[in-house]
C-alpha cells in the first residue's frame, strides 16, 4: 500500500493546505490513484480523492498565480531529479537558476543524479517513495507508471502550458485517456543514419551501405535485438504491433501481424544484414569503434560529429529490400517526458510542478539542444534558427514522415523483443529456419502481456 498511500495523501494535502476553499468540475484524473490499489474498496477511494485534488486544483491554479510571492509559504526541503547522463550538468544549471528566480523557492534544495530515461520509469515503479521527486522517462513507459502511482497528473495552468507550447505529438504522448501526467522535454526521440561521407556516397538503399562499409572495411552499427530498432523493418514491411490501455494504464488489448508473409519479409531482412561481415550489433557512438554508419539518435550528434569529424553526415535511413521489392525502413517515433512524482507535502509539490515547467520551457529545451543535440518539443524552440539549421534535427525529422508514434507497451514486450534479435545475431534463427513458426511463437508472447 506504499504507493496507494503517497498518491492519497498528495491529493487530500492539496486539497486542504493549497487549494481550500476552490472549487472544479474535472474528474479526469481518477487514473492516477485507481492504479496499485489492494482492494476494489481502497482503489475506488483512491480514485475519488485524486479526482477531486485535480478538480480542485485545475480550478485554483489561476488564484494562486494571481498571489504575490510574498504570500506564498512554500516550505523547505530537498528536491532530487533524475535525468540522462548527458544533461546532468545542463539540469544543474537550470534548476540552480530555478531556485534563484523568486524568493519562494529559496528554502528548497536540489539534486541532480544521472539515471537513463529506461531505469528511471523501472526504479519509479519499484519504490515510488524512494523514487526521485522529478524525473524524465521515455513516453513508452507512461501507462506503467501511472499503473504505479508514480506520476502526478498534470492540470489546470500546468496543463494549459503543456498544450499551448509544445507540439501535439509531445502533447498527445503525455495522457493516459483524457489526462496528462508529464512534461514534454523533446520530440526527437527516433533514429535515423550518421555516416562517414568519405566512405558512403550512396545512402538510398541498405544493401548499398552495407556494400560500402564491407569494401573499406568498415562497420556498420544497427541494434536488432531491440523493440525499438526492430520495428524500422516489421513496419517497413507494412506491419504492426500495438497495445491498448484503460484508464488505470493496464493493457488489456494487443494488436500484432508479425506472424504473416510480410513478418517473414521483415525477419529475412534481419538475418541477411547481420550475415554482413560490416554488421555490429550496438546503437550507442559512445560505445562504436571503426565505424562508417551508426543508426542512432539526436542524443548522440554531438559523439558522432567529433568522431567522423569534417565526413559527418545524416540522412533519413535508407530502403531495405523486403521480398522483391525496396521498401522504406521505419521505426518508432517518440518523446522524451518529465514526470513529477506526487507528494506529501502540498508546498513541495509546488515547487516540483513550477520545477517540472521552468525545465521544459523554450529556454531550457533549447539549453538542452545547445549541450547536447537533444531537439525540442516547445514551438519556439522549434522555430530557432540553429535548430531549424541542425542536420540530425532535419534527418530525424524527414525520417519522422515513415514512422509510427510510439504507444505504451508493457515491460516484456522489450524483453522478447530483444530475444527475437539475440537468436538471429547467434544464428538460432537463420535462413533455414521455420520463420514463420518464429514468428508465431513471439506474437503469442506479446499477445500474452495483455489481459
């Protein structure tokens, strides 16, 4: 009942020392404290008291921006977030200026600690109470987490600066149902090529650059032990795999045709390009050696450029061939969010929220961006001239157009992913194989995960 009991308490907290006497209407955001209840009688009260704290506080949030700064008590203490490793120092700075910016803040301290988008979601879960107070997670870890009761919606003035300033992708990736839990921080999270412009002249088609990079023998980086890099070939192929939540971020429906003649496409594909003597298995730069192509992301722009130097170049990823024909590869298309866990303390949670915002805003996305490539959510950030002049930006962005949006998928569903690729990178599964049969043995699997 450890989570069940820090969702409730932030929402009677909120409702007695920051909100009283306001009044709402909402009851959207009933998800959030339905989600890891032990009973049907403990969930239904959790539900109604998380709906009534976010009535309540859509409808007061303009009184209290309206107070001045002198009147507001927000208390003291300690704040800690957890972002990637390679905004660590950039998030320090923000916050720092954060607590600096008005009076109000200055009882409250805050540290910054590297965990992955991926581990933060999974630590959340395990231990909401000694989970990090704000926290950037990837948007395909959102239903878990507001399953979990890690994650406190996001209403009122909060809710209207989400929708107003970021676009509506990053905006769409935030809700569970009709509720939004986060903040945008990016939309850029996809993939696409760098490459070794001395090497490839030819980026049209995949064999072409596996061709190249044999020839000067060089390697060529593509993770297919991935849920997420897997996809660039079974959607290129024309298929899905998809899930459906409730409101309580519980999956209870899955959609999947990877067990058809275009999977077997898709699979084949797979197998042929890590028989390449070029292939390594791997998408991180920081980790690549005596490379000519990596399929990577915007966070790594800035290891890439300094290895490839002046040949640094990106381009959306290349067709690969699929039966007799040349298709597109695809892939996910996503964000990166920032949560902010809920609170015993009405004045603390406060000043994560106001926090949560200040290190979204135009000026810290672009902050971001300027540190390490990441590209915005936030539409003036957006328009910026060295944004809008960024090669990564503009190859993810073209590569963008053939991607699907990334839902929420259930934990395992990464972990039998990841064991489809393993077997074909060992050769378990090979030319020979009964592909089909493969295939149906993992649709049944992600089927499975949903009840």
């Amino acid at each position: 009942m450890k989570k069940r009991v820090i969702a409730t308490m932030a929402a009677a907290t909120m409702v007695a020392a920051l909100f009283a006497g306001c009044t709402g209407t909402s009851s959207s955001s009933s998800a959030a404290s339905s989600a890891a209840a032990s009973s049907a009688a403990a969930s239904s009260a959790a539900a109604s008291s998380a709906a009534d704290s976010s009535a309540a506080a859509s409808s007061a949030t303009d009184s209290s921006a309206a107070a001045s700064s002198e009147s507001e008590d927000l208390g003291s203490g300690e704040i800690t977030i957890w972002v990637a490793e390679a905004v660590v120092e950039t998030t320090k700075k923000l916050a720092d200026d954060f607590i600096k910016s008005d009076d109000k803040y200055s009882g409250y301290t805050v540290t910054v600690e590297a965990v992955g988008e991926g581990d933060a979601a999974t630590n959340m879960i395990t231990d909401v109470e000694g989970g990090a107070d704000i926290f950037g997670f990837a948007q395909d870890q959102l239903a878990r987490l507001v399953a979990a009761g890690a994650v406190n919606p996001v209403v009122g003035d909060y809710y209207s600066f989400v929708e107003s300033s970021n676009d509506a992708g990053s905006v769409a990736a935030t809700k569970v149902g009709d509720t939004a839990y986060a903040f945008p921080m990016t939309s850029d999270n996809g993939y696409f090529l760098y490459y070794d412009k001395s090497v490839i002249t030819d980026v049209s088609t995949l064999d072409a650059v596996v061709k190249q990079c044999e020839d000067a023998g060089k390697s060529l980086y593509f993770q297919i032990n991935s849920g997420w890099y897997d996809t660039a070939f079974f959607f290129g192929a024309g298929c899905t795999v998809s899930y459906e939540t409730d409101e309580d971020g519980n999956f209870i429906g899955c959609t999947c045709d990877y067990d058809s003649e275009n999977g077997v496409k898709a699979l084949e594909a797979m197998i042929k390009l890590a028989s390449s003597s070029a292939f390594v298995n791997g998408s991180s730069a920081s980790d690549a050696v005596d490379y000519a192509a990596i399929v990577d992301g915007t966070w790594d722009s800035a290891t890439v450029k300094g290895y490839l130097g002046d040949n640094y170049a990106c381009a959306k990823l290349p067709t690969f061939t699929c039966g007799d024909e040349q298709v597109q590869l695809s892939g996910f298309g996503g964000f990166k969010l920032l949560g902010v866990k809920p609170q015993t303390d009405a004045g603390k949670l406060k000043v994560c929220l106001d926090l949560a915002k200040w290190l979204t805003n135009a000026d810290s996305q672009l902050a971001r961006y300027e540190a390490v490539g990441w590209g915005p959510s936030n539409l003036d950030a957006q328009a910026s001239e060295a944004v809008q002049a960024d090669p990564a930006l503009a190859a993810l962005g073209a590569q963008l157009a053939y991607t699907i949006p990334q839902g929420q998928y259930p934990n395992d569903y990464w972990t039998i992913a990841e064991a489809l690729g393993n077997d074909v990178i060992a050769g378990t599964i090979n030319a020979d194989s009964d592909l089909m049969a493969a295939l149906e043995d993992v649709v049944a699997k992600f089927k499975a995960l949903a009840k």
